[in-house]
C-alpha cells in the first residue's frame, strides 16, 4: 500500500498549478526532487512486488519496479501538460527513470550484503 499512497501524493501535487517549491539555490533542484522521489518510489514497489504470491512479479520485482515507474513517470508528465502553471519535460522524466535505476541497484546491493552477512 505504501507505494500507491506515493502515486496518489505525487499525483495530487502534479495536479496544483503554479505551485511555488522551497529554493535551495541550485538550478537542477526540481531534477532532484524528481530523482529522489522516484527512486523511492521504486523502492516501495520492489519491495511490495518481492513479497507478492505472483510468481511473475516476485521473480522480476526490480525490472517490474524501474518498467513501472518509469511508465509512470511518463502518465505524471503527460498530466502536468494540461496543468495551469505546469510544465511537462523529458528532462523530468529522465530524472524519474534515472532515480528508479539508481535506486534499484542500490536496492539490490543492499539486498546481497544483507544475504551475504546473515
């Protein structure tokens, strides 16, 4: 349930137009939140797929979790084009792929050493 509390909160906030974000005084900010908050995104669907009774998806949680979130990370950019105040960008949408592929291999890391160690 985690990760789809996450697509409904980005969806709302996609949803508000001219929306003014905090500056932290460097250009690429908005491509950060966009990485960060996608890349936890993933991780919250890696983990529900790993744990899922679906053979398919307990197999293939981490390419599931980049393939999902990146397709929508596509579905939040085509919804923001018809936003007041809102811009759709590939740029955006590199920075959500990028932030599930990062992710997801830290993810999977983190997932052997902690195999490894036990």
């Amino acid at each position: 349930m985690p990760w789809q509390l996450l697509l409904l909160a980005i969806f709302i906030q996609s949803s508000i137009g001219n929306m003014n974000i905090i500056d932290f005084g460097f250009s690429f900010q908005d491509k950060l939140f966009h990485f960060i908050v996608f890349g936890i995104l993933a991780i919250l669907m890696a983990r529900s797929f790993k744990k899922s009774k679906l053979n398919f998806f307990n197999k293939y949680y981490h390419v599931l979790a980049i393939l999902l979130t990146g397709i929508y990370g596509v579905i939040d950019e085509y919804h923001q084009y018809f936003v007041p105040g809102r811009f759709s960008t590939v740029g955006d949408w590199l920075a959500d792929l990028l932030g599930a592929i990062v992710f997801i291999i830290v993810f999977y890391y983190w997932e052997r050493w902690n195999y490894l160690k036990a």
